[in-house]
C-alpha cells in the first residue's frame, strides 16, 4: 500500500461550507482529524466511510458529524462512483452543544439519518441557504450562513430524536413549532397560550413536564 497523503486543511474562524459532487478518486485523511466540527450530508450517491472500530457506506438522506481531534478517513464509494455532499466546518456557539451529541452509525462516526419529508427537506434547505449565502458574499454572510446552520441544526436535533419527539403530548408540540418559527418575536406567554388553545398556567405545567424546561428558556 502507498503512503497516503493528509489532505490539508484551513481551520474555519467561525464557519465555512460548501457543496461538492465528486467521482471515484475523491478521498479525505486527516489521521488527527481538524480543530473544527464538520458535518457532511449525503444528497445522492453514496460516501464510504472508515473509523478506528468499523467502516462502511452513506446513503442518501445520512448526515455524518465529525468532532475536532476525530480521524476523518473518507471517500466516494467505489461501488457506488459518485458522491453528492453538502458540507460544513463550523466552530459551534455554546447554546448548539447539546445538538451534537448525535449516535453512532454502522461505519462508527456519529450519525443521523433523515427520512424523506420535512424534517429532511428542513436540514436541507437550511444547509442550501447556508451555501447560496458564502456564494454570494453577502455583507454579514457569516451571522447569516450561522443563522442558517443553527437551523439545520435544529431540524437534525428533531430527526436525532424523533421517538421521544413524536411521543410528546401535540399542544407542547404545537407550542413548540410556535417558538421555533417565531424566535426573534417577543415573548409573550398568554399570546402562546391562546395559539395552543391553553390556559398559561396549564401551559406552563404540560411544557415542563414533556422537556424539562419553560417555553421562556
């Protein structure tokens, strides 16, 4: 076997994606990985995937995050000869750390995978208005392209934990979806009270008890 060649790297200062679509000779080796996050989705074709326990392919829909100092050992799988991927190296805030503590997948790295309709199409849209935006180079692009990683993010946080999401009670749901599409609104209990077509009192009891925090944290 031939010495093989780390693939180099610039450490983001904040953050920096793109999207890449690459043939049967694309590869990455970072043995000691990168000081920075990366996540990696597979829109079509497939990657393939090696850690230091296991290995094996992505498929479309798979989101693959690799934490800094972890090996980064990839490459278009051959049987497959194509690889469609949206990425991103980011640096996370600190309010985005408990969105990463994602499982591992049959290859070892931490992984997701998002199911056709919307939360796939919500981690997807958020990670192609990130792209358009560093394309662009918009004034601010990195508060924007930030803004636009937080929500897909977000939106893979909902697919980590769909089991526990789908079984809480609908009214906290809905109160929910109300924060998430209304973050930079001013918080008034009693106008999301009404939207669950709940008392602020019940409100309040129902919300803490399904997450453990307040509609207002």
């Amino acid at each position: 076997m031939g010495i093989r060649l780390e693939t180099p790297h610039h450490p983001v200062s904040e953050l920096y994606g793109d999207e890449f679509r690459r043939g049967r000779s694309y590869a990455n080796w970072r043995p000691k990985g990168t000081s920075d996050w990366l996540l990696i989705y597979t829109a079509e074709g497939a990657g393939y995937l090696t850690t230091a326990s296991r290995e094996g392919p992505t498929r479309p829909g798979d989101v693959t995050l690799y934490a800094p100092g972890e090996l980064h050992d990839y490459k278009t799988d051959p049987a497959i000869g194509r690889w469609h991927l949206l990425w991103a190296h980011f640096l996370p805030k600190p309010s985005w750390r408990p969105w990463l503590r994602w499982p591992l997948g049959p290859h070892g790295a931490k992984s997701l995978h998002l199911e056709k309709g919307e939360i796939r199409d919500g981690f997807v849209g958020a990670m192609r208005r990130m792209i358009r935006i560093f394309r662009r180079r918009l004034p601010n692009a990195g508060d924007f392209a930030g803004n636009a990683l937080e929500d897909a993010l977000l939106w893979a946080q909902v697919g980590a934990s769909r089991g526990d999401w789908m079984r809480t009670d609908p009214r906290v749901r809905r109160a929910m979806d109300y924060l998430a599409a209304n973050l930079r609104q001013p918080f008034r209990f009693e106008t999301l009270g009404r939207h669950c077509a709940l008392s602020v009192s019940r409100l309040a009891h129902l919300f803490k008890i399904e997450t453990g925090s307040s509609p207002q944290q």
